[in-house]
C-alpha cells in the first residue's frame, strides 16, 4: 500500500478541523517532478513505502548513545524526543522565565489559547502539501515562548530520536517558538534513526521574531541512510529584529529542507547560511525564500555544497521585494564543488524585484578543487585527502562566521573531516 493510501486511511480518527488540512492534502497529492518547484527533487522512494503511523513507545536509547549526540554542550539545556514522546528523564531543562512545553500541551490548555491563536499555524503556507499534512498528523513537538526582554542564555538543543521499530515509521513534527519584544534565544534541532528500518519525518517550524529579539535556529541534520526529512520553517520578523536559521546537512537519504523569511517591519536582518557535505546517493534539496515586505531591510543568504560520488544537491533560492521596501539590501550566493564525475547539483537563486532604491545580488558558483592550491600543500608533505579537507574547510568557513556555539562550530569542522575520511584538528584552525 502506497502512503498516500494509508494517509487516506487515517481520516476516520481526525477531529473536524485536522481533516480539513487533511482533505486539502488529498485534493493534491504529494509533489511530484511535474511540479516546478520539485523538479529535481523525486519523492518516488519515500511515498512508495509502508509506513507505520503510530511508533512504538519501547525504546533502550542508553545515555551513552545520547552522550554521542551532544555536541560537547554540558552547560546546554536539552530536551529529547524518543518515538514521538518527549522524555523528560533523558532532558535538561533549566530554562526560567520562559515556558517551554510540549506543543500539544500548549494547545491543549486553555491558558495559552490566546497566544496559540495569534501565533499557531498563521504563517506556515496552507497551499503546500506538506503543510496540510502536517497539522492532520502532528502528534509530536515543542512550544517555547520567551516572554518579552528575556534572555536565554544557554542554548537548547531539541533532539528527535526513533529506536526500536520494526517497521517503518512516519512522524510529523511541529514546531512553535514565539519569541517577545527584546527577547533572546538560540535553539538546535536534529533528528536520528536508530534503526534499519526506514524513518520519514515531515517536519512544520514556526518562528516568531518579536520587535528588536533575536532569534537563532540551527540544523544539524546528520542522520542515518534510513532516513528521509522534509522540512518546512517559516520565520516572521517584526521591526528592528534579527532572525538567523543555519542548515548543516551531512546525512539523511533524502533531505529537503524549506525556508520562508516574511519581513513584518523595517530595520530587520535575516541570515540564512547552509553548508552541505553528502556522498553516495543522497540528496539534499534546500529551497529558500525571502519577502521583504517592508522598508530598510537586509537579508543575506549563503550556502555551501560539497558532494562525493554519485551525491546530488539542489538549491533554489528566492528574494522578493515588495514595491515598497525601498532601502532593501539582499544578497544571496551559493557556492558547490564536485568531488567526483557522478556528483550533480541544479542550482537556481532568483530575485523578483519591485522596488527601484534597492541593492540585490545574487550568484552561485560549480567546480572542483583549485589545482595549484592543492598542489601548493602537497608539495609541503600534506596529503592529498589532508589538503582536500584544508581547502574545503577554508571554502565552507564563512558560511559558519555567524554561529556564536563554538561546540556546533567544532562539530561541524569535526563532521567535515569525517565526511573526507581524515583526521585533522580543526579546532586549532580559527
């Protein structure tokens, strides 16, 4: 049985507003390459599958394998998910002056109606497959509200862990992070499968920037070949915020990551950085937008891809600019390198511009490794592996300029080298 068949098959237990979203989904199906915006993206491996819909709650994630998670991060707060269910016994969550819960207790609960209302499912896009499918079927995530001039000062890393399924598992995560006037908070996401059996999660974030906040959101997405993701993260931003959301692909069968940046008011900064690392016969899709909206605003997006062997990366970025958001400053790049004859990348950054007081860029860059640099380091007794990783390092280097968690800088370097099968220190390269 398809999964379209048995998402149809999961009507019945739907309250009356989720099978609308629900029905919407259905009316369109899953995206297929006939669809511009994924037609180099085919969804054919992941919809063809059996899925089970309900993960088992057993699970034996000892806290060795979740040590091996973190990022070095002992004065992190943490809070883990394990098949669907958040744990509080494996989390760590010190967090004053802010409330951070599970999504379904906040919707669920009368005294947070009011700002679940104003915030919940009012910016992620209804026309969109995915979506609709996710607020039928979200049965998992977190809410964390920082009320107004509260500031978070530890990171939080949000862990989603699936073990222990004998089947194929699907999971539809949602996410709610509704951040006040002058608040400050930086969050991590990743997701792990523990298992043979394939993991397909369809992720929905919604990010709320309020005036003068600054909110950071940042993917580290390292998962296993069993592994399919499709996210969605939309982020709001009101005057005088900065919104940052970095994307750090290193695994994952099929990753498709999207990313809307909506500017609400003037003065607002948005970074979009991502940094792409796959071999063998992944896929790593990243489709971004930004709408500026309002006056006086910059945004600026950079993203980095190297791929090995028959690995295949797509980027596809978007800027508009209202007719009256003069003053904007938007730049946008996306550079690749080809490691091997097979790697492939479609690449595609675009701007759709009304306003005429602007300064829009954009570009995007396929190749290979400067020759004479490599052969600069190995005529100094560097290997060749060794001078690959030098010179992708110092490539993907300024896509990280903006990560102030210098354990996520670390593992990312670290991520680097064990994708080029070399050991280097990259902590003493700063």
């Amino acid at each position: 049985m398809s999964l379209f068949e048995q998402i149809e098959l999961q009507k019945a237990s739907l309250s009356r507003s989720k099978l609308q979203a629900l029905e919407q989904f259905l009316s369109a199906g899953f995206p297929t390459k006939k669809d511009e915006e994924y037609k180099y993206t085919n969804l054919k491996e992941i919809v063809e599958k059996d899925y089970n819909f309900s993960a088992s709650e057993h699970h034996s994630i000892s806290k060795k394998q979740l040590d091996e998670l973190h990022l070095g991060e002992e004065h992190f707060d943490f809070i883990v998910f394990v098949n669907g269910k958040l744990h509080k016994e494996l989390s760590n969550i010190s967090v004053e002056n802010a409330e951070f819960l599970t999504l379904n207790y906040a919707l669920s609960h009368e005294s947070y109606s009011e700002i679940i209302k104003n915030h919940f499912n009012t910016i992620a896009n209804q026309d969109l497959a995915f979506c609709n499918l996710n607020e039928a079927l979200h049965e998992n995530g977190f809410f964390l509200l920082v009320p107004k001039n509260v500031v978070i000062e530890k990171p939080i890393h949000v862990f989603y862990l699936s073990q222990s399924q004998e089947q194929n598992t699907f999971y539809n995560t949602r996410n709610l992070l509704v951040v006040e006037e002058g608040a400050k908070v930086e969050v991590i996401e990743s997701h792990h499968n523990f298992d043979e059996t394939y993991v397909f999660t369809n992720s929905v974030t919604e990010i709320f920037a309020g005036k003068n906040a600054k909110a950071d959101w940042h993917k580290l997405q390292n998962d296993s070949d069993t592994s399919y993701l499709v996210d969605h993260t939309f982020a709001k931003q009101e005057r005088d915020s900065l919104a940052t959301v970095n994307t750090f692909s290193f695994g994952g069968k099929l990753v498709r990551n999207n990313l809307d940046f909506i500017h609400n008011g003037e003065n607002i900064n948005s970074f979009m950085n991502g940094i792409t690392i796959i071999g063998g016969e992944q896929l790593v899709d990243h489709h971004t937008a930004v709408h500026h909206n309002q006056p006086n605003c910059e945004s600026y997006q950079n993203y980095k891809g190297v791929f090995k062997d028959k690995a295949h990366g797509v980027f596809n970025g978007k800027v508009f600019v209202d007719k009256i958001a003069q003053k904007t400053n938007a730049y946008q790049q996306n550079n690749n390198i080809l490691l091997d004859e097979g790697a492939t990348i479609d690449t595609k950054p675009q701007l759709e511009i009304f306003a005429d007081d602007v300064k829009c860029s954009h570009g995007c860059t396929v190749g290979q490794l400067n020759e004479d640099a490599l052969f600069y380091l190995r005529a100094r007794g560097i290997s060749k592996k060794e001078a690959q990783a030098l010179l992708l390092y110092a490539f993907a280097n300024d896509a990280m300029q903006n990560i102030d968690i210098e354990p996520l800088k670390l593992k990312i370097s670290k991520l680097l080298a064990e994708k080029l099968e070399v050991e280097i220190a990259f902590e003493d390269l700063d």
